[in-house]
C-alpha cells in the first residue's frame, strides 16, 4: 500500500480503484471517519527540522539499541564506555583505559616487526591484531576480541616468531585483563527503540472493515479482510524496553 502525503497535513483516507481494491492512501478531502492523523501539536512533539526516525529497512522494523553503563556502587551513569573482562563483567575505563591497552600492544607488536618480511606467518597474526585494534578501539568488548584472536592464533610453537609472539601477547593480555578487573565495576542496560513498534500481522491485501481511535497515536482493534476470515490486529506503540546485563 502506498501513501501520498502532500505538502501540509490533511486527512488521511483510503483511496480505490476502478475495480474497487484499495490502491492507496490519500490525505484531505471529506473522510472525517478515517481521521488518523495526530494533532499537530504532537506531531511536532515528535518531529521537527532535525529530527528524524529511520522506520523501515526492506520492510523490516529497524532496531537501534542503544548500550549505557551505570556504576554498581551508586546506580548513576557512567560517561565513558566500559571495558567488558573476561569474567564477562564490565569496568571502568580508568585508570587503565583502552588507549592505554593500544598503546602497550603497538610495542609489542614493533618488536616483533622486524621478522614480518621474511616470516608471513607472523606478518599475517601482526595485521589481524593491528585490526583488532583498530576496529574495536572504542568498543567494550576489546578482550573479548583478544580471547577470540588467541583461540584461532596460528602457530603457536615457541620456537618460532609467530610463537613467541604469541607468547608475549598472551603475557601482556592477561596483565592488562587483571588491571581492568581491579577497576570500579559497572553494568550495563540497552535500551532498545522505543518509538516505533512493529505490530504487523501476516495479512493479504484487503480494505479496513472498522478501526478503532485510541489516541493520537496509537490505533487498535483494526480488522482486515483479507479473503478468507478477517485477521484481528491491534498496534501498540511506544513500549518502553530495558535488558540489563551484570
């Protein structure tokens, strides 16, 4: 179904074909009984010159969650991104920062560069951290990267470059990871989308037989025909989402 939306705002309304399928909907006109819009003060509320909500991707509602820490000992928000050990709880990113781990990570990786010509071993586990690094520098799960990166080290023989690389990496992660742990604790709660909530059912394509004005914009009891019995559907919006995580 397309809708036509002009310049202003009016009233929106089914409009039909020849035939008399629904081909759309049009806004303005006489057709009081489809009043759906939101007043316009609230819908300004909502949006504006500078405001704007991604809604739909492909048809697929699109999902933003948004990640905060909060301090164990007072419950107030931490600022910063948290560092997430691998006692898979979460820590302050201080006094021992993520840019502090970067920093010791780059020298061992400087010592070990002299060998990157003539060892394509080591050369190749050299770049994947420089990527991890890279990559995930602002992220909380920086470890958890680094525990992923041991497991599929390639050539982990002492003897070799690429092994005692591995070695000195290994020494350093585990240093790092204890100094993380003895930070102050946080955790975390994401906060999913909250301003567009997907209440659709797998219906056909038919007309509305009778809906229901809740609020300005909340809209249930519509009922669909769509061929064979109508399909009852209800929308609910703005629910309000919160998964903690310790």
């Amino acid at each position: 179904m397309n809708a036509a939306l002009p310049y202003g705002f009016g009233v929106p309304h089914l409009t039909e074909g020849e035939d008399g399928a629904v081909t759309g909907v049009g806004f303005g006109g006489d057709a009081g009984i489809f009043d759906l819009m939101p007043r316009r003060s609230l819908f300004n509320t909502y949006f504006g010159n500078i405001v704007y909500e991604h809604v739909l991707d492909k048809g697929v509602v699109v999902d933003k969650p948004t990640e905060a820490f909060y301090k164990i000992s007072d419950q107030t928000q931490y600022d910063d991104i948290a560092i997430e050990a691998w006692d898979s709880r979460y820590y302050a990113n201080e006094p021992v920062s993520r840019e502090d781990i970067e920093k010791e990570m780059k020298k061992i990786i400087t010592a070990a560069s002299a060998f990157r010509k003539t060892d394509g071993e080591l050369d190749l586990n050299l770049k994947n951290l420089e990527y991890i690094l890279e990559i995930n520098k602002n992220s909380s799960q920086i470890f958890m990267y680094f525990r992923d990166y041991m497991r599929t080290y390639s050539n982990k023989s002492p003897v070799s470059h690429s092994g005692k690389f591995y070695n000195n990496f290994k020494l350093l992660a585990t240093k790092m990871n204890k100094a993380i742990m003895n930070q102050e604790r946080l955790s975390k709660k994401v906060f999913k989308n909250t301003i567009v909530y997907d209440a659709r059912s797998a219906i056909g394509v038919g007309s509305i037989a009778s809906l229901d004005y809740v609020s300005p914009w909340v809209y249930s009891g519509a009922e669909f025909n769509a061929g064979s019995p109508d399909s009852p559907r209800d929308g609910t919006f703005f629910t309000n989402t919160v998964d903690e995580v310790y």
